[in-house]
C-alpha cells in the first residue's frame, strides 16, 4: 500500500551505492526510517538535515523498513540553505531530533511544531543566533516536559539568570536577549542536559561543536 506522506529528515545512512536510510519526522508515522534507492551520481540535496519533502511511502508487512519514493520539496527553504549559520543550526537541530526523538515514536503535533519551527527560522532576517537555544526549551514542551524553572534549577549551575531570561521570553524577545558566544554555547548544553535527563538517554550532539566555533 503506498501512502502519500510529508517527511522532515533528521539524518541520512549511505548502506551501498544505490541505496541509502533516511531518518524522518512525520505526521501519519511519527519517527521513522525508511530505504531510499539513489542512482549512480544522483543529488542527495533533496535530503538535506531538516527538508521538508513530499514522498510516497510504500509499506511492506514483511519487513520493518519500509520503502520511500516519488520525493518533491514542500518548502524551497532557501533562507536556510543560503546562510551558512543557519544551515549549521539545521545540522544541529535534526541531530538533537535524530537523538532525542525514539524510532517508533509518534508525538502528536510534533511534526506540525518542527514544521513551524523551520519555517521561522527560514524567514528571519537576522537576530536569529539564539535560535537554537530557543529551539531546545521549545522542544521540551513538544516532548511534553515543560520545564519550570525549579525543574531547570539543578542544571542551570550559574546560568540560572539566563535560563530564566530565556524562559520568560517572547520567542521574539528571545532572539534580542544579548548573549556572547560563551553563554549561548552554555545554555545549549544545560538545556541538552535536561533533555537527556527526561528521554533517559545521552543526547550527545557532535554538531554543537561546530556551532561553538561560528558563534564564539
């Protein structure tokens, strides 16, 4: 049976030359891979971290990893894809989603929240470095588990001024608190560690490295 369906991909797999995974975020199936066959020299920009794409998912009762075809951007996204800060923040972003989000699960209103999310972050114009951090306080209400502030407290350390700055914030206002480099890189991973604390996993993001160094 073939689905029409909206994907957002988190990550890719390369499993041989004509083939690859792609991790996705959807409405209809929640947090799912699916196989790709890729000919020989095919652009892979159209599964680039946090597209947006229609596809045609082809379910197979026989196998878990179902198959995925007919692939076509919903979103041009080019407000992203023309700003290197940006699409470093998109890297970091759908490997927080790739690790945090379990394959299997389906979050109601999940897809619909990131969906905004990377529209918004397409359409700014400028004052968008807390973004990413935003992103993550954000994401802990999508998950379910909004934080209060006591229950950011423990991981806070000296940031808490910060934490609570960014919590009690407009998601404008958010964008204009003044923050170095330094703090930004901090609050990321106090708020990293509070995800990791309430998926009962080690979010552990590589990409958050190469954030540090463009945001210093």
């Amino acid at each position: 049976m073939k689905t029409a369906t909206q994907l957002i991909i988190l990550n890719t797999t390369k499993i041989k030359d004509s083939a690859i995974v792609i991790h996705t975020l959807s409405r209809d199936f929640g947090r799912r891979s699916f196989l790709v066959n890729v000919g020989k020299g095919k652009s892979m920009a159209m599964f680039l971290p946090l597209n947006i794409i229609e596809a045609e998912v082809i379910e197979n009762p026989k196998s878990e990893l179902w198959k995925a075809t007919g692939f076509s951007a919903v979103h041009p996204l080019n407000g992203i894809r023309q700003s290197l800060y940006k699409n470093t923040m998109t890297m970091f972003i759908s490997e927080v989603l790739y690790r945090s989000v379990r394959d299997g699960v389906c979050e109601e209103g999940l897809f619909d929240w990131c969906e905004r999310s990377i529209l918004t972050l397409d359409a700014l114009e400028s004052d968008f470095s807390n973004f990413h951090v935003r992103f993550l306080l954000e994401l802990a209400v999508a998950m379910g588990f909004a934080p209060s502030i006591d229950d950011l407290r423990p991981f806070a350390g000296e940031r808490l001024r910060e934490v609570s700055a960014m919590m009690s914030a407009s998601f404008s206002e958010s964008m204009l608190i003044p923050l170095s480099g330094a703090v930004r890189n901090e609050l990321a991973e106090i708020f990293l560690r509070y995800l990791s604390h309430h998926t009962e996993s080690n979010i552990n993001i590589q990409s958050l490295k190469v954030l540090r160094e463009l945001y210093q």
